[in-house]
C-alpha cells in the first residue's frame, strides 16, 4: 500500500509539474470502473479506494493529464470532440426514426389516395363558396378531409394484414412487412380520425364532421369486410368516393342542394370503370388475397368492361346538367362532354377487344379524365352575382313579354275592325299615323278614327 501511494506522489508531482508548462484549459475527467463506471481495484477483491484521490489531484493543480492513477482507480479526460461527435449521433438517430415512422405513416395513409379525396372535397368547398372563397375555411376542411381519409385507410389495412400478405403488390406494405405494429398502426388512425372530424367540426359546421365520419365509417366498417364477401363492394366504394364533394360543398355553404350532386355523379360514375380496369388488371393478385372482385367470376372480361362502358356513358349528360342548373357556362358543356367521349371510346376499345393493353389504356384513361373534369368545373362556374344577373334578365324578358300580350290583342282587334269596315265601306284612305300602333312600335296606344 505505501509503495501504491509513494508511486501515486511521485505522479502526481510530475503531472503537476508539467501540467503547469502547459496551456490553462478545463477538461472533463471521466472515472472509469469495472462495473459501474467509478473505482477499479488493482488487486484487491472487496476494498475499493476512495474517491478523495481524485479530488487531491485536482486540488494539486492536475489540469490536463491523460490518465491518472491512484490507489487502484483510473481517471480519463474527455476530449469535448468526442462529446459533440456524440450528440450528432444522437441527433441523427432521432431524424432516421422520424423519417422511418414518417414513411410507415404514409403509406399506411395511402397518401396519394388521401390526397385525390382531398382535392375532390376542395372542389366542392369551391363550388359552394359563391363569390368569394374563405381561405382558412378551404385549407380547415382540406386538413381535416385529409386526416379523415388517412385513418380510413389505416384502418383498412389494419382490417386487411393478412390479405395484404399474401398478394405481391401490398406485401411490403408497413403492417405486413411487419415494419410497424398493429396496436401502434390503431393509434395513428385513431388519433388522425378523431382530430380530423374534430377539426371540422369547430372550423366549418357539424354537417361536414358528420358526413366525414360517416365516410370513415362507411369506408372502413361496411367497405372494406365486403369486399372479401361480395362483389358489390365496388359499387359501395363508389358511394364512399362520392361523399367527399357533398362534404366540401357542406363545409362553404353548411346545406345539400341539387347542385351539389353534379361532382359527386361524376365521382361514382368515374370510379366504375376506374375499378373494373384495375380489378381486370389485377385479378390474378386479387384471386391470391381473397378479395371477392366483379372480375374473378368473368373469365372473359366481357360483362367487366361492359359495366365500364355504360358507367361511362353516363358522364355524357352531366356537362348538359352543370349548364343547365346555372353552375357552370356553355363551354363546360362542350368540355366534358367530350372528355366523356374520350373515356367512352376506351371503353368501347376495352369491350371490343379484352387486352391486358386495353385495360390499362382506359385505366389511364380514367385517371386523365377526373382532374380535367374538376378543373373545367371550377374553371367555368358561374358566380352567384352571374346568377342572379342571368334569372333578372329572364324575369325581366318574362315580364315584357307579359306586358305585351295587352297590346297583342288591341293590334288584333284593330286588325279585325279593319278588315270589317273595308268590307263594309270599301277601301277607304285613313291617316298614315293609324300604322303607328302595329310594327315597329307596338307599345303605343291604337288611336281610335270615326269614319264618316
């Protein structure tokens, strides 16, 4: 023991001495143990040094030595480098677990799916504001749409795990892939869902949270268990695709009239053929996960895109409608309904000849034609002072044309008297001013003659 502490003097003493000639710095000393990081003991089992050496070295002026060594115990200097190497580790963690869980978060959500539903609903809230559009309102109702929508799809993964890993397109999805966990996938859609209605509903009015919830009801709860029972499911997924329109259109005006249902017909009737040509292309992987789709029990394709070429056709007269409710001007008319041509003739392709090719060109067909036709909509509606202006002038011309059915009848009955005393008396000159009151100027009074 006194020749430890001798050898620990003499250290400390040329430690000191050279650490005097050195450069005046604050270092971090750092205690290292065999187990709990403090004292080690040299050769001794159970007795362990106390920690006071430590404090006498630092009392004798040890500034920067790199180990000292005292009655068994090491001390080590920590280099402030390495503390800074250490907390951008630390920092480049945290980004790579939020950009990990920020990635499962997407797809769990559908992301571009959510964000189609989002522009739909944004449409709609246009469509219903009149002349001017609340900006706050629009981006409230698009966020909450937007959460809605993700915890839809969230949960329909969740309720589809084991479908999804059995087919090649949704295998690598985050819950089968097992890259994320169920309950923690049912706390993102929980949370996302309740915050999204509940923005709605303090930000716009309780019609829209309540069409919003009933979407994710819908969508979740009845859609997607059907679709392993029935084929039906695609007409039903359709009622959901047609929901968020009538909720943007509720949020602007907080009502449901006629004229909210143009962009929701065209929503369901654009998702029939939209479906058919992915459930065509898809039917082996959707025969692998189960799922019960209106292709699997038609081998041919025939009644397949036959249901797409009639769901097409009836976009033909929704331009007409638009025009003729006061939505939209005259040109829509013309836009949409050849874009509706343009979908019909895929359609037409795809029934006349079954191809892998055809479908996926009324596929893409399908994907062109909706924004086109939400664009043109926005893009030639008319606003309420156009509207108004437009049923003033048609009131105005009913009522001149009112007011001249009195002067109709006098001219009539001027006529017939004319026609009387020409037959009675001859053909007799009378003044020119008598054609003052037929053509042009038939509001002007008929004069009355008394012919001798």
């Amino acid at each position: 023991m006194w020749n430890n502490s001798l050898s620990f003097s003499s250290r400390v003493a040329a430690a000191s001495s050279s650490a005097y000639n050195q450069t005046p710095s604050l270092l971090l000393l750092r205690i290292t143990a065999a187990n709990h990081g403090f004292f080690r003991g040299s050769n001794s089992s159970g007795a362990s040094s106390p920690p006071s050496a430590v404090a006498d070295a630092i009392k004798l002026g040890l500034r920067g030595p790199e180990h000292v060594r005292g009655f068994g115990s090491s001390v080590t200097a920590i280099d402030p480098l390495s503390l800074g190497a250490l907390s951008v580790a630390k920092a480049r963690d945290a980004v790579e677990s939020a950009r990990f869980y920020g990635r499962c978060y997407w797809e769990l959500s559908k992301a571009r799916l959510s964000m189609l539903v989002v522009a739909t609903s944004g449409a709609g809230y246009v469509l219903g504001s009149g002349n001017a559009v609340d900006l706050l309102g629009l981006c409230c109702t698009c966020a909450g749409t937007m959460m809605v929508a993700a915890s839809a799809n969230s949960l329909n993964q969740v309720f589809e795990i084991n479908n999804d890993a059995k087919m090649k397109r949704t295998r690598q999805r985050p819950l089968p892939s097992g890259r994320i966990s169920i309950p923690h996938a049912v706390t993102w859609a929980s949370s996302v869902g309740v915050t999204g209605t509940a923005l709605l509903a303090c930000q716009t009015n309780m019609m829209a949270a309540g069409l919003a919830a009933s979407n994710l009801i819908l969508y979740a709860f009845v859609y997607t268990p059907l679709k392993q029972i029935h084929p039906v499911n695609t007409w039903v997924g359709a009622v959901v695709g047609a929901i968020p329109p009538l909720l943007g259109w509720a949020a602007a005006s907080g009502q449901i009239s006629l004229n909210t249902m143009i962009l929701p017909a065209a929503l369901y009737f654009w998702q029939i053929p939209h479906f058919m040509a992915l459930a065509y292309l898809c039917r082996e992987d959707y025969a692998a996960g189960g799922f019960r789709m209106y292709s699997l029990a038609d081998a041919s394709g025939r009644r397949t895109a036959l249901v797409a070429l009639r769901n097409c056709l009836y976009l033909l007269p929704l331009g007409y409608l638009a025009h003729d409710w006061g939505i939209t001007s005259g040109w829509f008319c013309l836009e949409s309904t050849l874009l509706a041509l343009a979908i019909s003739a895929s359609a037409l392709s795809f029934y006349s000849n079954r191809t892998m090719k055809n479908a996926r060109r009324m596929f893409h067909a399908s994907l062109l034609y909706l924004p086109v036709f939400m664009a043109g909509l926005m893009f030639h509606r008319v606003s309420d002072n156009q509207q108004y202006l437009t049923e003033q002038n048609s009131e105005r011309i009913v009522d001149v044309s009112s007011s001249l059915e009195p002067f109709a009848q006098v001219s009539e009955s001027v006529d017939h008297q004319k026609k009387v005393k020409r037959v009675a008396g001859g053909a007799q000159a009378r003044p020119p001013v008598a054609f003052a009151s037929v053509a042009p100027f038939p509001f002007l009074p008929a004069p009355s003659y008394a012919f001798p």
